[in-house]
C-alpha cells in the first residue's frame, strides 16, 4: 500500500464545474506539496501547506492534520486546467527533505 | 532567472553506452534532487543532495551516479545504459521552505 494515495486516478468533467482532488496519507507529515504536471510537460508547484487552507486564483488546497487528508479544489474548471496533479508528502522528520509522491490524478477538462 | 535548467531535453541511448544528464539551478538553494517517472509509477527519487559536496541515495539508486558539482549544479551520470533506465528524468531543488521546483525534463530511451 502507498503511503499517498490520491483519487481519483482520472477524473472527466465537463468546463465550469467545481472539481475536487484527495489526497490520503499514512505517514506523519510536516507538510503536503500539490504538483501539476501538463501533458508532456513539466512539474509545477502549486502550493504547500501544513495547515488549513491556501488559495491561489481559482485553486484552493486544504489540509486536516488530524485525518491525514488533503483536497484541492478547482472552482469553474477550464480545459487549460487537465493536467495531472500530484500530492506528495514532505515527512515529519526535521531535516528529511524526500517527498513521498502520490501517483496522480489525471483531469480531463471537456469544453 | 532561469529557474531550474536541464540537458539534454531528449537522448536515445543504446545498452552499454553511458551518459551525464546535467541539471543547474540558480534559485540560491541548498537542496537538488533527481527523480525517474515512469508510466503508472509515479515520481521515484534516484538521488538527492542536501548540500555542496553531500549525496545521498534515495529509492531507486542503482545504475546511477551523481555529482554535486557546487551549489547550483547536480549531474546524474548512467554509466552503462540499460533498457530500463528508459524513462524521463527530471532534476528539483528546494530552499528553507523544503517546496520543490522542478527543471523541464529529460526523455531518455534506452535501446
């Protein structure tokens, strides 16, 4: 079992609608890193938080600490926004800097 | 700024032959790392540098050799290509606030 686990693994909406990605982690972490990665494209650092909420345009993440879980929210999706976005771990030892990836979720954004 | 370089952006390799991918930040950070992603396997750290001088392995080391050269440089050496090593390869780095920037890619193929 992965330490990270994302869902779903693909996701097909149509443009507007609201979208929502998991992330569940087992280990203890400090933080929690969300990646987008386009089509035979680059990573991109999205954001990285250890509690509550950041908002970037029409991205949101949000953490619980205490249930291991992480979400980020497209607010009125667009077909430029199918990527595949990646949450990893950052764990808790101070000084241990190795994220543990999830393995993706693709996002299809259909106009 | 150019962020996080990386050469070359394509390589086609046959068994046996080695080659250096080379990798340049100059984001001033101490942290460099170099990561595989396979299809369906997610991102897979190879080896990773907490500071000029310093390596250390991460999941999948073996076939592969780095040097950090000085702060702003990390190569990842194969010294004897095999075919599954084919694969894109993609160097990162992160500063004190352990977020990872990651340089453009480079797809290797092994034949």
């Amino acid at each position: 079992k992965n330490e990270v686990e994302q869902s779903p693994q693909n996701l097909t909406a149509q443009e507007g609608e609201f979208i929502t990605i998991n992330c569940s982690y087992s280990v203890g972490i400090s933080a929690l890193h969300w990646l987008q990665q386009h089509p035979g494209g680059g990573i991109v650092s999205l954001f990285m938080l250890s509690s509550g909420k950041k908002k970037h345009g029409r991205l949101i993440a949000t953490i619980n600490i205490q249930e291991k879980h992480s979400s980020l929210h497209i607010t009125a999706s667009h077909p430029r926004d199918s990527a595949v976005y990646i949450c990893a771990a950052l764990p808790h030892n101070f000084g241990n800097e190795k994220l543990t990836f999830g393995t993706g979720t693709r996002l299809t954004i259909i106009p | 700024n150019a962020g996080v370089t990386q050469t070359p952006k394509f390589q086609v390799l046959k068994t046996g032959q080695s080659m250096t991918l080379q990798c340049a930040q100059d984001m001033n950070h101490n942290s460099m790392y170099w990561y595989r992603q396979d299809p369906g396997m997610g991102l897979r750290l190879i080896y990773y540098s907490a500071s000029e001088g310093t390596t250390d392995k991460g999941e999948v080391p073996n076939g592969y050799n780095v040097s950090r050269l000085n702060k702003r440089e990390f190569s990842l050496r194969l010294e004897s290509a095999a075919p599954s090593q084919t694969s894109v390869y993609f160097c990162a780095t992160s500063g004190r606030t352990y977020e990872q920037y990651f340089g453009p890619g480079t797809r290797l193929t092994v034949t």
